[in-house]
C-alpha cells in the first residue's frame, strides 16, 4: 500500500475489501462505501419560504423573477 495506493484504491472502488497489515498484524480494514439511502421520513426543505423568511420579499428576489421573466432563454 505505501508504494502503490492507487491500486489499492481501485481495488476497494471495484468492490474489494483489503486488510492493512502492519508487522504481519491488521490494523485496519478498507471496504467500499455503501450508498446511504435517505430516511423515510426525509422531506425537502421549503428553500422559497426560507427565502421569504430571510428576505421578506425585498427588492434582490424581485430583480431575479423580473430577470426570469423579461429574458428569453
């Protein structure tokens, strides 16, 4: 692992499991991540009312609707 940690890091990437070994002893293990699944209960924050709340719909978010609206994409 010290002369070559990119291949030992493309090992874990496909999927391997590898042992570190230090004096012939593990020390540790290194395995591939596995994909966090969001909760059940996992709900999108409302970014417009959080924007209300912080801006109080001043000038800054009118421009911005005014620049979507006035553009042509």
């Amino acid at each position: 692992m010290r002369h070559d940690l990119g291949a030992v890091l493309a090992w874990v990437a496909e999927g391997e499991e590898v042992t570190v070994l230090k004096r012939l002893k593990p020390v540790a293990r290194l395995c591939p991540l596995r994909p966090a699944a969001p909760p059940a209960d996992f709900k999108m924050p409302d970014f417009a009312a959080r924007a209300n709340a912080i801006f109080w719909d001043r000038i800054i978010p009118n421009a911005v609707l005014e620049e979507r609206e006035n553009s042509r994409w």
